[in-house]
C-alpha cells in the first residue's frame, strides 16, 4: 500500500509594517500625548490620543501599545522610537523583571508595570524588531510621530 501525503499547506507570508512611535508631556507629570505612524505595502495610519495627567514615559508605551493593537493580524514589525526606556525594556530588562515578579534589580516594584505587561503580550502576537532613532534630528518618521504625539497633548488639554 502506497501512503499519499496531503500537499504542504501555502506558506502565507505575513505583512511587514514599519511603525514609529514618539510620547509627548507638557510637565511630567502633566497633559500627554502619545502618537504613531503605520506604513505598510504603500498604505499610512496615523493615530494619536492624550491623557490630561500622566507621564513621558507612559505616553511613549502607549503609543507603541496603541500601534499593536490597531492590527488587525501578526505581521513581520520593526518599530522605530526615540525611547531608550522603550526599547531597552522591551529587549533588556523586560526578562529580568519577568524573572523577579515584575520588580527591579533593587527590588522595587517596576514602574507602569501595566503598561509593560500589556505590551509584552501584544508584541508575542508579532515579529518585533526594536530600533533607536535620535529624536529631533530630521528622521521624517519621527517627525511624523512626534507631530502626532504633540496633537495628542492638545486633545488631553480640552
């Protein structure tokens, strides 16, 4: 008897989708913004959204939560910030803190430990890749980003 295996399945590629993120905060704490720029295969998103009192830190997460959650299937990433806390949380320290139920080498309880958490989980949906961009320095998508997280702070204002 001779077995007859089923065709492999097509091998669907994922979409990839270059993402910038900038976090915006009049006072720290203060009125926020957070914004993002999406591209992808010739197509642009924009979002942006405030808070009227948080943090430059919380609003920098959120505009990379914000810009995960607004895809809508797992798609091959690379997110550029001008964060180092972004980006050095999510490919240095994220594991210890994992390790240490989210508390620092110090012991102390991770700061917007929510936020991290939140993120974590949604970057596992995706191929992420991580990129520092200096901000301020003329990198048009960090412009893009940094104009969006300013009309963040202006809609947290009203």
């Amino acid at each position: 008897m001779t077995e007859v295996s089923a065709p492999a399945a097509p091998r669907i590629s994922k979409p990839s989708v270059v993402i910038y993120t900038d976090g915006a905060c009049k006072g720290n704490p203060g009125p926020g913004g957070w914004g993002a720029w999406l591209s992808s295969g010739g197509h642009e998103k924009e979002l942006c959204g405030g808070e009227a009192n948080t943090t430059n830190n919380r609003m920098e997460l959120t505009a990379v939560i914000e810009a995960l959650t607004s895809l809508k299937r797992s798609c091959n990433i690379v997110i550029y910030t001008d964060s180092e806390y972004v980006r050095k949380g999510m490919t240095e320290w994220i594991s210890g803190w994992q390790r240490r139920g989210w508390k620092t080498a110090d012991g102390k309880p991770v700061k917007n430990a929510e936020l991290w958490q939140r993120l974590d989980a949604l970057r596992k949906l995706h191929q992420v890749e991580w990129r520092w961009v200096k901000g301020h320095a003329g990198d048009p998508g960090n412009e893009r980003a940094d104009a969006l997280a300013n009309k963040g702070v202006t809609m947290a204002g009203r």
